[in-house]
C-alpha cells in the first residue's frame, strides 16, 4: 500500500455501516484520496464486507473486538507505529471512551453535532467523515487553550462546542480545552491544565500569567457565538462568595474583554450569598445541584438581555445552571456559556504503574519569565527538559505495549482477512 512518507500518523476507523452515511456524491473519491496518501486500517463488526464491496479501497479491516491495548499491541507490532501517532476515528462513542488512556489521538464522528460527554471529551469532533476527511489537519488538531499555552508562536485552533441542559432549553456551551485534574494520569505532563490551576493560586510566581492566553480565548468565544448570529449585551462571571468586583479573580479578563467587545460588564450584579463546599468534593450530579442551589442572587433587572456566563472549568454544569437561573428569573431573555476548560473524568488505565513512577520522579513546571514547561526530578534536585521526560513516558509506554502478548485473546481466525 502506498503512504505518505513524511506522515508517521496511522489512521484507525472504527465504522459499521457508517461509510454509506458519508454526505455528498464525492464520499469515495475523498476516502480513496485519504486512504492513498495515508497509513489506515478499518476496524468493523461487518468483517471483511467493506473489502469486498469497495475494493479499489484496499481496504484493511480488523475484528471489532480488538480494544483498548490489545489492539495497541497488534498496531504497534504490525504497522510500525508508535502510540502517539495512532489517530482513531468513529462514530461509536462507546470505543471511542473505551481507548481514553491510550495516549492515542481520538475524533468522534458525529451526526447531532453536540455531544454531552463533557468529562470524556475527545481530540476532535467532527459531523460527518466527509466533514473529517475535507478539515482534519493533523499539524494543527488542537483545541484554542491547549494549542496557546503549548506553543510559543501565534497560533490558532478549534474551541469545544456543546451544551448544557437547563430544564427544557439547551445553553449553548463554548470552552477552550480539557482540564486534568492531579489524580488524571495525563495530569502529569498537560499544559494547559497546569496553566489554569497556576493563574489562580495565591502562592504560585505565576498567578494571573496566563490572563492574556484566557482573554484570547473568551473572546474567541464571544466572537464565535457573534458570528453564529447571537447578539451579546454582557457578560458575567460564576461569582466568589464575598467577592467584589475589584477582588474578583476574573475582574481584569472580564474588564478587558468588555471593553475589547464592546459589551456591558454585568459581574457586580451576579452575588454569590452563602459558602458551598468544594464541587470537587461532590460526587454525584444531584450532590452537585443541592450544594450550589440557592447560593446566587441577582437584584438587578436583566429584562431582554442576552448574558455570557464564564467560568474557567465546567465539570456538571450544575453551578453554570444555578447562575442561568438566576439572570432568567431576572428577566434574562437568553443565556450562553463560555469557559475555559471541560473537566475530564478520571478512569483507571493499564498504564497506571508507569504514570505512578513519572509522577513519584517528576514534577511538572513552567518559568515565570516565558512560561517554557520543564521537570524538576524529586530525587536529584536538577530540572530537565519537558521534551525529554515526554520522550522518555513514551518510549516506556511503546516498550510495554510491545512486549505484551495477546495472542490466547483472539480466536485463531480473527486475522485471517487481514493484509
């Protein structure tokens, strides 16, 4: 098969009969395109229907079945690749969560457009594979707050679109990226992670740093909803109890924005009344809820205005719906949503015993004067660099998958099709 050899990606689809779904008459000829200049290989339940159906596709198809590091094992062995140039691509969610820590790349295909999975939110998000095939450039793939805060030059990139459920509407949900917490396994190297937990803490060198890159990106947001054919007449902030406007921690991005685009400030009128416990402290939905309700009030008249929200980590949504039903009881006629990060779901992983000896070894830093990300060693008092020790987590990551042995998991005949 031919490839592309300045492409080290290997592209892996995940489809059932979804490739008949593909929009557009031109569907094949954008397959066939794909699959000629790139490495890929198709995983389906239909066996080897699509090989037989589409054979000038030379399609490759492996058993559904194979997931999680099984199937890293028989790519990495088979193919050459190494984990962090594996894309997977498809419509089936449940595969798609079901891969969340195999430091793979993972893009969803999906035909409604918005997707609820706020704590399991993929590396791309696309409403059709034509949609894919036609965008997807895998040199610039990155969400807006991740892609900013790891690179030194102007860039751009995607914002996360999806919605938040109040009562019987949806909110439009804008955010920049995906937050890890610590107990994360990708915590321990995630820039833009640390980049959100340093701006607000009271004791780091880089506190309110990385106000600029936030502005950049709530107004990236605002900009979005605007040019979807919203009109915005202010914006406010999920406020801190005994907050004022000169102490409150996002007063200089909201100032800021403002008065870049032109919008009304409305944070002085949006109270936080009572004290709540930590959110992170709640485990369920519902516990989340009953901790936030009530603890907002608004005494201000918001009749006829249409309000951005902004937070910098969204995990429920349960305080964002306290806060929308505060300004709709007010008069509000329309809410949206913009923050700064998803918080990302915890989930155990095979690769737990690596990740528990990087973190006992390093630990994650950024310079004060450029915000270039290094690693202290605990044990040896010396830094070094963060493409070393990244290098280093994948190198370990690649060795244990290739020595893994699957083979008693398959039945003799699952790779019978296959090349």
């Amino acid at each position: 098969m031919q490839t592309d050899q300045r492409k080290t990606e290997l592209f892996v689809f995940c489809i059932d009969s979804y490739l008949d779904g593909l929009s557009g008459k031109d569907w094949q000829e954008n397959l066939a395109v794909f699959c000629r200049e790139l490495r890929y290989v198709i995983i389906t339940q239909k066996d080897n229907v699509w090989q037989k159906k589409y054979p000038d596709l030379r399609i490759q198809v492996l058993p559904y079945k194979i997931i999680g590091l099984s199937l890293l094992n028989y790519l990495v062995v088979n193919f050459s690749v190494e984990i962090q140039n594996i894309v997977l691509i498809s419509d089936d969610f449940w595969f798609l969560d079901n891969e969340s820590y195999l430091f793979s790349k993972r893009i969803f295909i999906n035909r409604e457009g918005i997707d609820f999975s706020y704590g399991k939110y993929p590396d791309e998000v696309y409403n059709s594979l034509s949609d894919f095939f036609n965008n997807f450039n895998s040199d610039s793939a990155a969400y807006l707050g991740e892609r900013i805060i790891s690179s030194e030059t102007s860039v751009s990139g995607k914002l996360i679109r999806t919605a938040l459920r109040y009562k019987d509407k949806q909110l439009p949900v804008f955010a920049g990226g995906r937050y890890y917490s610590h107990s994360h396994i990708y915590s321990l190297f995630d820039l833009y992670s640390y980049a959100l937990i340093a701006n607000k803490n009271e004791k780091s060198k880089l506190k309110c740093s990385f106000d600029r890159f936030f502005i950049r990106i709530l107004e990236a947001e605002i900009r979005d909803y605007m040019r979807l054919g919203f009109d915005i007449d202010g914006i406010c902030c999920v406020p801190d109890f005994n907050s004022n406007e000169e102490k409150n921690k996002f007063s200089e991005i909201l100032k800021t924005v403002s008065t870049e685009l032109g919008i009304d400030d409305l944070s002085p009128y949006l109270k936080k009344v009572r004290e709540t416990q930590p959110q992170k402290t709640k485990g369920s939905k519902t516990d989340r809820e009953m901790n936030v309700k009530g603890a907002f009030k608004c005494d201000v008249s918001m009749r006829g205005k249409r309000i951005v929200i902004f937070d910098d980590i969204m995990t429920s949504g349960s305080t964002m719906n306290e806060c929308a039903h505060i300004l709709f009881t007010q008069g509000a006629s329309e809410i949206f949503c913009a923050v700064l990060a998803l918080n990302q779901f915890e989930r155990q992983s095979d690769f737990a015993p690596i990740i528990s000896r990087f973190k006992d070894n390093y630990v994650l830093r950024m310079r004060s004067s450029d915000w270039c990300p290094f690693f202290t060693a605990k044990d040896e008092n010396k830094t070094i660099s963060y493409k070393n020790v990244m290098d280093e987590l994948y190198a370990d990551l690649n060795e244990y998958v290739l020595k893994m042995n699957n083979a008693s998991d398959f039945d003799e005949d699952d790779f019978s099709d296959v090349f």
